[in-house]
C-alpha cells in the first residue's frame, strides 16, 4: 500500500505534469522559440547494461527508474531499472503470465507488446498490446498499481479496446497504446494504431477507461504503407504526433524511420513541415538508420528536471542486428520542429 505522501505525489506532481513519464499544457522549459543551440549540439545519452529494450516506456518512481518494453520469454512484459538513468539491469517481468482475460479473447498471443506507463487520478496505469504478428485481431489492456516497489503487483482491468473480436470487421488494429494528459484537467487520451487505417485516438475516463465510443483519425498511409507506434508530446502552442514508418522489428536491414507531425488541435489535422497532413500519408524525417544503428522508432517522450529525453529503439548493426535502447535529448528548432538526434 502507497504511503500518503506517494499518493500525494501521484495526485500533485504528476497532475502538473512536471515530468513522471506525462505532459500536460504547460511547457516550462523553452522560451517562446526553440531551445536547439547549434553552437552546441546535442548528443546520444551514454547508457550502458541490460539494454535490449523493445518498444520502451520509462517511468521514475521515488530513486529509481523504470523501463517497460514489450516482453520475452513467453509472456508479460519486461522491465529493466536503473537509479541514475545510465546503468540499466534486468528486473523480473510484468505479470508472471499473462492475464486470464487475454486468452479467452485472442488464440496465439505469447509476448505482451508495446507497454506505457502514465500517472493520473492518484493511480499508476499501464497499457499495453494483446496481439499476434500479421493479425489486427487484437485488444489494448490495461493494468494499476500505486506503488511500483519491489513486489507490488499491477492489478488487471480488463482491455480497453479491442479489433475484430467480433463478426464486425475493424479498420484499425489496436495495438501500440501511449496515454497524453490534456487541457487544465489533464483528460487522459489514448493513441494507438498499427498498419489498417492507421492511427486512431479515443478518449479515457478518470479510471483509465474508454469514455465514449467516440474515435479521431489522426494519420495514415494511403499507399498502403506500414505505420505504427504513436506517440503524442504537448510543447507550447502544438502537438507533436510521433509515429513509425515502414516494416520493423528483429532484424537491423528493416526500413523502419521514425516520422513526426504537429497540430494545434489534439485531434488533427496533423501537418508535417512540408505541409502534407499525416492523414495524407505525412511525416518529417525524425530519425534513419545510420552505419551502426538502423530501424530506430517506437518511441516515446520523458520529461523531467527541465530536460526532455526521447526514448526509442533501435537496431545495433555493430552486435549483430541486436534490439537496443536509445536515448536521445530532445530540443525543438525556432520553427518549433523537434531536432533530430541519432540513431
């Protein structure tokens, strides 16, 4: 059971958003433009240990920092730690085996996928995919807690959303979940998506429910294209949708790029800076393979002590194609267009 003070936590600091794994309105760090200095440019954090992370989710809770990444193994998810941002090691998974509800709804499903971590209402929530490859046949669950210490579980809600469980046929996959706190109440909104339609967001209750039946279209690719793995960061006056291009995954030789594009609307449209709209099959160039890392995407934003990171993942040409954690810092030109650093 979470002390008061950790509750107080949860409800206070977390709900201004100032830097637990969530935004919110309100961006302290920059002045009115961008705080990118060329003069001196950013560089890749230099991390080191159990760093074999896919798609991750970094959470910090009272010394220690926590990374979900989609699991191995069998089941769950997994979860690596680290006190000072730097060093990672192998902490045991999320959910020893996967929850009751996942196999009655969908035959095959191992590994739980994608996991986010976000604090709102005094609650820790955690998100994550039920799915199989090549299937949208699949459900976004949900799990609490409120305390993350050694030994306390998350306790299982159910699934959120799910596609094509039933004889209507789904035009997304839901897949890929990231939770965006928004407007002075912090509403909780889910983004999700994987190839189908695209990327969709809907609307979340105070308890880390759906709200409505409600659901936006933020970006797609009308070529057929694979996208996948959003993202929603608030800075100033936009919205940044972060999404993945292209095929991904075990293997350093994929396409896979990572894309953004920004709205003053949290429901789109999105543009990108050449002005095509996401919708239309948008996105600027945020991160490519380079000689020792390729396929980097599936990322997400964390906030604190007055510096942003971007975490994602990508492939380590160097150690045989091997999955690997990344983490960059992340500024925005004076055209308020975050600036690209890595792979």
């Amino acid at each position: 059971m979470a002390s008061r003070v950790d509750l107080a936590k949860l409800a206070g600091l977390w709900a201004l958003a100032t830097g637990f794994g969530c935004q919110g309105p309100a961006d302290t760090i920059a002045a009115s433009v961008g705080d990118y200095d060329p003069a001196h440019p950013p560089t890749m954090r230099a991390i080191s240990g159990s760093l074999a992370a896919v798609d991750p989710s970094l959470f910090h809770w009272k010394d220690t920092y926590y990374v979900f990444a989609t699991g191995t193994g069998g089941s769950g998810l997994s979860l690596r730690s680290s006190k000072d941002l730097t060093t990672f090691q192998d902490e045991p998974p999320v959910f020893k085996t996967n929850p009751a509800w996942v196999d009655k709804s969908i035959t095959g499903v191992k590994e739980l996928w994608s996991p986010h971590v976000v604090a709102f209402g005094g609650t820790i929530h955690l998100y994550y995919a039920a799915s199989t490859f090549s299937s949208n046949k699949s459900c976004i669950g949900h799990a609490t807690t409120t305390d993350l210490s050694p030994g306390t579980p998350f306790v299982d809600q159910g699934s959120v959303i799910c596609s094509n469980l039933t004889s209507v046929v789904d035009h997304f996959n839901a897949i890929d979940p990231a939770v965006i706190l928004d407007g002075p109440d912090q509403t909780p909104w889910l983004v999700f998506g994987s190839y189908e339609e695209g990327i969709k967001l809907i609307a979340l209750d105070a308890t880390g429910a759906r709200a409505d039946t409600q659901m936006f279209s933020l970006a797609g690719r009308p070529d057929n294209g694979a996208i996948q793995a959003p993202f929603l960061y608030r800075w100033q006056d936009y919205y940044y949708l972060f999404v993945s291009f292209d095929a991904c995954c075990n293997n350093a030789t994929y396409p896979h790029t990572l894309r953004v594009g920004r709205s003053k609307d949290l429901k789109g449209p999105y543009i990108d800076r050449e002005g095509k709209r996401m919708l239309d099959g948008g996105g600027t160039l945020m991160l490519a393979s380079d000689s020792h890392f390729s396929a980097p995407g599936s990322n997400m934003i964390f906030e604190e002590n007055h510096q942003r990171w971007n975490l994602y993942t990508a492939y380590n040409v160097d150690k045989a194609g091997a999955a690997t954690l990344r983490i960059a810092p992340l500024y925005f030109d004076n055209d308020r267009w975050p600036v690209p650093v890595g792979p």
